[in-house]
C-alpha cells in the first residue's frame, strides 16, 4: 500500500529546492507522527511494515535509538559508583572519582572543540565515553592500590610521595600506550573514525592529568580530615551484616612514632579504626593462584599455543562486510521492511540495486571542490564544478546523438561503434553479441534483452525527449516552432537514422535553437503514460538539473560562460542518464571493485567517441563505487593501524620501563589477544566494518593497560627467581587488574539493553576484550614470566646504555693518552712543573 506526498513543503519554494532537506523533514514529520501509532497498532495478526521510500523514518529512527541508547548512561555511572564506594568502603572516594571521571569530559570537549576545530558527535563519540568511563575508573583503583601497598610508610607525606611517584609512572605508561592506540584511528581516512580517535585520544591526556593531580589532592585530604572523623562515610560501619568485608590492618612502623602525619592503631567512639587485614583476594593470589601459575607454567603456555593456533585459523576468514552500515537492530521494523519488500515482493523495484550514472556537464577531473569544507559535516557536500559552452553544449545535433547512443550502448552492447570492431575489450567484458548486456551486467538469469527491458533498466533523457517527439503532443510542440513531425521526416530522400546534418528520418536530433524551449515542452506535458501513470516530469525531472541560482565555484580555472544553454533566465546544467543493473548493492568489496572496473573500461572506450562539446562527461555511482572503496582502505587502515598501535606501544612501553626485551613480551601478549578478538568477530558471523574496525584498535589500548600494570610489577619486585617475582606481581597487581576489569564491564552491560546496534555491538567487543585481557593478564602472561621473565639486568636499556657510555668513555681516553696532542701536552705540563720547582728553590735560597 503506498501513500503519496507531495512537495514542496512549506518554507521551500519549489521540490527542487533543497531536496534532501525536505525529504528530511518529511521523513521526521512522518516518524513523529505514525512511528508509535504503527507500531502500536493491532492488525489482527497481519504483519505490517512501513517505511518511506527517502529513508527519512529510518534516519529518524536511528537518531531516536542513538538518543535513548545513551540515555544508559547514568546506569553506568551509577553501577561503577557503587562498586567503587564498595571497594574502596568510602562513599566520598566513590563521589570524589565518579566526579573527577565526569568532570574531565569539560576539558576534553573544550580542545576537541575549540583547539582542534572539530564539532561533529557521532555515535562512536558517545560510545568512547563507556571507555574513558572504564579506564578512568581502573586509574582510580591502581593509584589506590598503590597507597595500600604503602601502608607500611608511617608518614603521610613521604606515603604519598611513593605512592604518586609508582602510579604517575604505571599509569603514564597506560595513557601513553592508549594514546597512541586512539591516535591510530585518528589518522583514519573516515571522518567518523578519526573523530572517534581524536575525542578519545584528548580524553585520555585530560584524565591522566585529572589522575595525577585532582585525585590525589582529593584522596589526602578524605585520609586526614574525613576517614577517622566521619563513620558513616563507611558502607561497612552502615551495614548490620557488613557483606563480610572487614576493617584491613596497617603496619605501623615504630621507628617513625611521633612524626607528622602519623596514623593511629586504633579507635576510639565514632572513629574509623585503621586497623585492616589484607584482602582475601591478595592471600588467593599469592599462596594459591601464584604457586599454581608457577608450577604449570608450561601446560598454560602449551594450551595458549593452541588457542592461538585455532583463532589464527580462524581469523583468516574475516572478510570486510558486504552491508552498510546499519544502526538499527535486525528486528527492527525499518531493517525488516526492506527484507520483506525484497522478499515477497518480486514485482517491486530492489531499491539496493546499484544505478550507474552517466552524467553530462560536470567537470570529470574535479567534479566537486571540497576546499574549506568540514569532512565531519554530512550536510558540506563542496561545490559541484559545473563547466562551461567550451566543454559541454548539448544543444548540438552531435552531442544529442552522442547521448542516445550512450544510453544504447549501456544495454545493448557495441551497437553504436564506440568500441570499434577489434577485441580490445573481451578480456575485460567478455562476448555477449558484441560487448553486450552480459558485460554491462544489466540483466541475469536469462532474461530476455528487450526494448521492454531497456526502458526497464535505463532511464535516459535523449531516449525520452526522442519518443516524445514521435507522439501527437510532440508533434504538435514542433508544428510551433514550424518543424516537421515524423510522418515528413520519413519522407526524405536518402535519410539516416539520427543524422547530424539535418536529414534524419525522424524529428530527432533537433535544430540547435529550439532544443532547449522544447526541452521545455518535454518536461512540462502532462500527458500520463498509461503503464506507469507517470508524466515526463515525474520520470525525468530528477535527471536535468536546470535553475536560475545555482552557486557556482568562481575559483574554477573554468570560465562560467553558460549562454549556449541558458534560455528565459533559467540555465541547464547538467543532464544525467541512469542504468539500473540487476545487481544487488551488498557484494564483496573485490567483486564491486571489479564491476567498477568493467564500468570505467567501459567510459574510457565511450568517452574516445564523444564530441567535443560532450568532454565534460563521467560515470559514477551514488554510494556504490564509493563504498567498495571504502570497505578496501577499510581493510588496508585496520592492518595499519594495528601494526602502528602495536609498534608505538613497544616503542613507549621499552623507553618508559627501560626494557625492551619486557616490552616484546606484552606487546606480543597483546597481539595475541587481538588475534583471539578477530577469531571472536568470525565465530560471530560479523564482518569486517567502521564498528569493528574501530574496536580491533580499541583492543590494544584497552588491554594493554593489565600487562603493563603486571610487567611493572614484576621489574619492580626484589626477588632472586622468576617464580618469586611472579608471585609477588600478582600479590600486588592482580586485585587492580581484576577491579578494573569487573568495573569496565560492570559499565558495558547497559549497553546490552540498548536499541542501538552500534552500542550492543561494541558492549559485546568491550565484554570480550576485557575478559581476554584479564584472562591473559592473570594467566598466561604470569606463565611466560615464570619461563623466559627476564632476570637481572638482562634487557635493562639504560643499564646497558650506561655500561656502553662508560666503555666508549673509557677507550676515549685510552685513544687519546696515546696521541701526539697528549703526549705534547704532558711534556708541556712536566716542563711547567719542573720550572715552577726550580723557582721555588731559588726563592727558599734567598
């Protein structure tokens, strides 16, 4: 059942102008008003599905689904505020780095906006703020764990000392690796993805200054002026049952008894009692999970081994995905309405068919000039470079046979003679007649090549102006301008079809002065075609772009001489002829590659023919071309990027711990996660998109964070083994990279919930990636540790750098005590030396 609208709309003067917009806000009025009656709507058991044929409802779906999918949010916040007040068992630390968390987004808008000069928000903007969100959270636990481990430091001031110098330097590491992880995407050539990485990127450098300075301010002054004197800042002293969390233990070191800032043993009336146990959790890690990861460090390596095996196999399948990208979830009514058009619908036009253009009057080489344009703006298209008389004039009778022809040959082949007679072209179309519709991909399946067909197939301007011309109302417009109709034109002596020189068998092609005023008549006949119910405007207008305000790009090297084809103020532009190929849109990106090759192959072959005032003409596709492109750099820039985040990361991680042999280890923990990521998107059924895209990168500097936590764990712990080492890693680390891990996820699971696709999609990437990352972190990093950790100062780059400095020092000297200049020079001394004696002897003589 179909409803027509008509345009314009109001505040637009005619359907012409502004198009895109009004179907817009047609498409938003549509969905505000229909959308939840629909939906809502019994149909006694019918399935109804509704869309309108612009995709405004569907644009307006997928900007309500984005709105309500970050509306989760707050749950997020809330869920990682009360596992942090847990932890931490204080509600002012939870409040304290829930606000240092959101605050930071100010900052971080304010560079992204105002010293980058970047406005666009887009969906991956919103999502990337569940990863600050995450990483934030997981800076909190590691500063505060790092306090924890100080506990034995009786003075507050030298306690804070250590502990900001050990976390401003763990998690400088983290936010460098991160960094550069989000600046992979930066580089991206899709404006959504290198918003996406500059947002998140900007927001990392806010947050670790945020980390280093604003927290531990904050964290100081909860230890000395709230932690004793406010009991009920504590959910364990507010809970009867206290969730069988107990008060933890410190040390205390008498030598420092008396010195400022000393901390109490214990308490008294309301007061907080420090007296604290250690964690159950780091008891587990170390005198349970450690010994075991020691022991059977070799089995763990062996069983990773075989995981890596499987997910390479795996991942080998990934292909870039064939769909665009859809937002809306797959049971949504404007994904299904397509399905079922497409499905039950035979009869109906398939909207993803690729349309191939044929456009006249637009510069080929520089059709658009997109210089000062906004890449992340939608609505910034560029300016069209229209061109002048001196590269197209189709009011000659060469150019309009020119464009039949063309329009012939789109369907039936090399009937024109613009391929010439050789098989210059069999290798890349193939012989179908000569050059045929099997080569244009036309149509399939045995379908029968037709005049019914090629009207079916190929809308084309020339074609419709010509039939026109042979009708009653064409032929009376002709008897206006005193022309003969077809019936007199047969009638000449000699005549060709379509000849340029005035004896054609028909009215076309017609006198160069009145082409443009019976363009005119053409398009203004309201005469219906008695198949389609449609008038020459409804079916041609689109095709002929004609206006009196057209913004012409006045910087083109083109002079804007269009008189050959302006007529009563109004100026034709362009014209552009259309092939629908029965081609489905949704193909491998190799395969749409190829056919765009047999399509400009074929343009180059045309284009050797064209008449000179024909020059300025091109093929193209709305999206077609441009997305199997796309899906091409696509694949070309996640290999990329990943190789650039992987790279950088083992640059930072071996000039900021010193270690590149230790750095090769994560760097290679973590690839082996993406591979396992990879392997994940196949066993999904997922392909390779912008979404996925975006989070293989994502992968890295998520999860590098734990291995780098671990890693400065293990150099930093003073142990004759690597077993030893390991073991005290864990004792220190495990219970950060566990925290992290549980709150990162805690904030993704709302995600879940979300109407968005784009949001479930990345919360299934985010759960997955943070799984593996402690998995690895906790399990087969401690293994490899325990195998080949490096020991001593094997590795150690400054240590070596200092112990070569020395001997290069050293055979400096060596090298010079034995040149001429030093012996001269000591020569020179010891004569001094000897002078200064012999005077000071006559002197003591006198």
């Amino acid at each position: 059942m179909t409803y027509e609208l008509g345009l314009p709309i109001n505040g637009f003067e005619s359907s012409s102008e502004e198009a895109a917009d009004q179907h817009e806000e047609t498409g938003q009025w549509l969905w505000d008003t229909y959308d939840s009656f629909l939906k809502g709507a019994s149909f006694d058991g019918v399935d109804v599905y509704f869309a309108d044929t612009e995709g405004g409802m569907s644009a307006a779906e997928q900007g309500y689904s984005a709105t309500q999918s970050f509306l989760l949010f707050p749950f997020s916040v809330l869920f990682v505020l009360v596992y942090l007040i847990y932890m931490q068992d204080s509600i002012f630390v939870g409040c304290v780095g829930i606000m240092q968390i959101l605050l930071s987004f100010v900052p971080g808008l304010i560079l992204y906006r105002y010293i980058f000069g970047t406005e666009y928000l887009g969906v991956l903007n919103l999502i990337s703020i569940y990863i600050i969100l995450g990483i934030g959270v997981d800076d909190i636990f590691v500063f505060c764990d790092q306090w924890n481990h100080n506990a034995g430091t009786k003075r507050l001031d030298l306690r804070l000392q250590q502990t900001w110098s050990t976390a401003a330097k763990n998690l400088f590491t983290t936010s460098c690796t991160t960094f550069v992880s989000f600046m992979s995407n930066a580089a991206s050539a899709f404006p959504a993805v290198a918003t996406f990485g500059l947002f998140s990127a900007l927001m990392i450098i806010v947050k670790y200054v945020a980390i280093i300075t604003f927290f531990p301010a904050a964290y100081t002054m909860y230890w000395t002026h709230i932690r004793d004197q406010y009991w009920f800042d504590h959910p364990s002293k507010l809970c009867c049952f206290c969730c069988g969390k107990k008060d933890k233990k410190e040390t205390t070191n008498e030598d420092d008894e008396g010195a400022e800032g000393e901390i109490e043993a214990k308490s008294t009336g309301g007061e907080v009692e420090h007296i604290e146990e250690e964690s159950k959790l780091v008891t587990f890690f170390r005198e349970t999970w450690a010994p075991y990861m020691v022991r059977f460090r070799y089995i763990v390596i062996v069983i990773f081994a075989a995981i890596m095996i499987g997910a390479i196999i795996l991942a080998l399948g990934l292909e870039p995905d064939e769909e665009s990208p859809n937002t809306l979830q797959d049971d949504n009514n404007y994904v299904q309405e397509q399905k079922v058009l497409l499905k039950y619908f035979a009869r109906a036009e398939n909207p993803r068919n690729i349309e191939v253009h044929w456009i006249s009057g637009i510069d080929p080489d520089d059709p658009i000039d997109r210089s000062g344009t906004d890449d992340t703006n939608t609505t910034d298209y560029g300016t069209t470079n229209f061109v002048d008389c001196s590269s197209y004039d189709p009011t000659t009778s060469e150019a309009q046979v020119y464009s039949l022809n063309t329009c012939h040959d789109m369907y039936f082949g090399n009937v024109t003679g613009f391929h010439g007679n050789s098989d210059s072209l069999e290798d890349e179309f193939g012989v179908d007649g000569k050059y045929g519709p099997v080569a244009r991909r036309m149509v399939t399946d045995g379908a029968p090549m037709s005049d019914y067909n090629y009207y079916q197939y190929v809308t084309c301007f020339a074609q419709g102006l010509r039939d026109w011309l042979l009708t009653d109302v064409g032929c009376e417009a002709l008897q206006n301008f005193s022309l003969p109709c077809a019936d007199e034109t047969m009638q000449r002596d000699g005549c060709r079809y379509w000849d340029t020189n005035g004896n054609s068998c028909e009215p076309f092609p017609l006198p160069r002065e009145v082409f443009l005023p019976l363009t005119r008549e053409f398009l203004l006949d309201e005469t219906a075609d008695p198949t389609t119910g449609e008038t020459n405007y409804d079916q041609y207008s689109d095709l002929v772009l004609a206006s009196t305000d057209i913004e012409l790009d006045q910087t083109s090297s083109i002079q804007n001489d269009f008189s050959c084809r302006t007529r009563d103020g109004v100026t034709l532009y362009a014209i552009d002829n259309t092939a629908t190929l029965q081609q489905d849109f949704a193909i491998n990106y190799e395969e749409g590659l190829k056919l765009y090759g047999l399509w400009d192959t074929w343009s180059t072959q045309v284009r050797q023919s064209l008449p000179l005032e024909m020059r300025a003409t091109m093929q193209s596709t709305l999206l077609a071309w441009a997305y199997y492109f796309l899906n091409d750099t696509l694949l070309e820039e996640t290999f990329s990027s990943i190789a650039l985040a992987l790279g950088l990361s083992f640059v930072i991680l071996a000039l900021v711990q010193g270690n590149p042999y230790m750095a090769l280890l994560s760097v290679f923990t973590i690839l082996l996660i993406v591979i396992d990521v990879f392997a994940f998107t196949v066993m999904m059924g997922w392909k390779l998109g912008v979404l996925e895209a975006v989070n293989y990168v994502v992968v890295i500097g998520m999860s590098i964070d734990y291995c780098v936590h671990m890693s400065e764990a293990y150099e930093s712990a003073k142990a004759d083994t690597r077993g030893e080492r390991v073991t005290l890693m864990l004792e220190e680390m495990a219970v950060s990279v566990l925290s992290g891990a549980l709150s990162t996820l805690g904030a993704c699971f709302f995600m879940f919930f979300a109407p968005n696709k784009f949001f479930v999609k990345f919360a299934t990437f985010m759960f997955v990636t943070m799984s593996l990352s402690c998995i690895y972190a906790l399990t087969f990093f401690p293994a490899l540790l325990a195998t080949v950790g490096p020991m001593g100062e094997f590795g150690d780059l400054y240590t070596w750098i200092g112990k070569h400095w020395k001997e290069l020092k050293h055979n400096h000297v060596i090298k010079y005590i034995h040149t001429e200049e030093f012996l001269e020079r000591e020569n020179m001394a010891a004569a001094r030396s000897s002078m200064i004696a012999e005077q000071g002897e006559k002197e003591q003589d006198q």
